[in-house]
C-alpha cells in the first residue's frame, strides 16, 4: 500500500505478496480454490496500484505462495508490467538486462514452483547474461533463515554458481525467506537484497 508514495523509476515484486485461502480441515492446498481467492484480492490490489503509480513499470517474478498469474491482472489494469516467467525468462528495462526463475527447493509437494533440481532455470537464466537477477528464492547461505532463524530455504547451487562462473551480475533481489526479509549483503562483487515483506528504495548505478 505504499507504492503511492514511490519515486522510483522502477517497482520490483519478488513473489508471495498476494495472501493465501490455506489448509481447510488440514486438507492439502487446493490449486483450484486458490485461484479463485487469490484473484480476488490481486484484482483489489491491482486497481489499487493501477491508480496509484500511473506509468511506472513494474517487474514481477511469483513466488511459491502465488497460484495467480501477477503480470495478466495488472496488464489488465493498464499496469506497465513485466513479468519473468518460464517462457519468459528475461526482460530488458532501463538499460539493464533483468533475468531469473520463480522455482523454489522442493518442500511439501503442494506450494507453486517447487522443484527437486533447480539447475535447469538456474542455467537458463544465467544464459540471458543478466545484469540483475530476480528470483524468488535466495541463494543458499545469504540471506535464507527460516523463521526460526535456520538455514532451509536457499539455493545451494546458486550460490555456487554465482561464485564461481563468470557473469556481470551487480544485484540479486529474492524474497522467500522472510526472516532474513528487508536486508541487504554484498559479497563478491553482488549486493543481494532480500525484499520479503518489506518495501524498500535502491539504487542500481
């Protein structure tokens, strides 16, 4: 709800922002019902930010939690929307070549993009040889506590592929792992920024 008040060039969601209908009587997530609910509230939010931020573009990736497609609601909307998606895995905006996967580590079997190999969508967007990359989930050991404060939820593979390839990536912003959400390291030459459940300003030189 914060966006009216950004002066920013570009607005940047890295998934899960969209709350969920959940577990009923401890029944597994149902995609269906999911839908049904979450497109409810994105069509509020999405005609709330339409009116609040005019022409500003705005780049998405989904998360785990978002059955919902963000890029079609707000396009609907009359939203500058870009959206990263499998099919479509990079975008070029502002001079900068922004690419990466919404797929997370496996989990539970039930949440969107869970996935036992990731280096498929690793190697693919690291082909787009991107300036930024965007992602859901982090990469392991930056910025991935859980919420209890335990490593879990990045991905190992990631970061070795961050650290040891050749690449011109600057800035790496994921979410995912809210209890490391609203802050920022750099390391190796990479500011990574974990944007779950925050709303911050930054600058890309």
């Amino acid at each position: 709800d914060g966006v009216a008040e950004l002066d920013v060039d570009v607005i940047l969601i890295t998934g899960d922002c969209i709350p969920n209908r959940g577990r009923v009587n401890f029944q597994r997530i149902d995609t269906k019902a999911e839908l049904k609910y979450q497109g409810r509230k994105l069509r509020k939010l999405a005609k709330r930010w339409a009116e609040a931020i005019g022409d500003t573009p705005v780049i998405v990736i989904r998360g785990n939690h978002d059955f919902i497609h963000y890029g079609r609601e707000f396009a609907r909307y009359g939203i500058d929307v870009h959206e990263i998606t499998d099919t479509k895995p990079m975008i070029e905006l502002l001079g900068k070549r922004w690419a990466g996967f919404r797929q997370v580590n496996y989990i539970i079997g039930e949440w969107a993009g869970e996935e036992r190999d990731l280096e498929p969508f690793i190697d693919r967007a690291m082909a787009c040889n991107p300036d930024i990359l965007v992602t859901h989930a982090p990469p392991g050991n930056i910025l991935d506590t859980d919420s209890h404060g335990e490593k879990g939820y990045g991905i190992d593979r990631l970061t070795q592929v961050l650290t040891y390839s050749e690449h011109r990536i600057t800035h790496h912003f994921f979410g995912h792992a809210h209890n490391s959400g609203g802050k920022v390291v750099e390391e190796m030459g990479i500011k990574f920024i974990n944007g779950a459940g925050f709303c911050r300003i930054h600058t890309i030189d």
